[in-house]
C-alpha cells in the first residue's frame, strides 16, 4: 500500500494485489474507511509494490511479478511505459521486481 498526499483534506492510496491488480483508494478528512476509485488494468502474475512519482501527481510506477516495471497514468488508467526486466531478474534480485519500484525515483 502507497499513501500519496496530494491535498490537505484527501489522501490518495494505491493497493498493489495478489490478483495482479492495483486498486486506487482515497481517504477523506472526517470520514470512516477508505472509498474506492478505480482499479488499474490487470497484469500477468502478481502486483508486488508500487510507488506514487514525487512531482507528477498521476503517475504511479508498479513491480509486478511478470517481470516487468509498469507506469501508469492513474486519472486515465493508461499504461505509460514500460520496462522488462525479465523473469531471471525478478527472481535471482531479492524477491521480485517490485522490490526494486523505488530505486526509480531519487
């Protein structure tokens, strides 16, 4: 799970799936539990991690177990680009390609 604080009376946070999707949830000041948003398109294999960019308010980078390294648009629910970084990689790097999702951003 990623919090991503965009505005002081809402957070925005991405779940990263067992069922290779990423689910986008917001958390309202002064309201219970978290509301559904929208559900970014699946992925072969499991979604490992994710991680929202520091400047740019929509994107969110995921590790997914199909050894690839996806970004996303959130607001469309488009995929940006994409980097393979193989099943070899993925296994043999300390877990799985999600594990290495932050060493993107600075």
């Amino acid at each position: 799970m990623m919090p991503h604080i965009h505005h002081t009376d809402h957070v925005r946070v991405a779940v990263a799936c067992d069922d290779g999707v990423v689910r986008i949830f917001v958390i309202q000041a002064g309201m219970s539990g978290m509301q559904y948003i929208r559900s970014l398109p699946r992925v072969q294999g499991r979604a490992l991690s994710c991680a929202w960019h520091p400047t740019a308010r929509d994107v969110l980078v995921v590790g997914s177990g199909d050894g690839c390294i996806r970004a996303w648009n959130v607001a469309q629910g488009s995929e940006l680009v994409r980097i393979t970084a193989g099943r070899w990689f993925c296994s043999h790097g300390g877990g799985g390609c999600g594990d290495h999702v932050y060493a993107l951003f600075p």
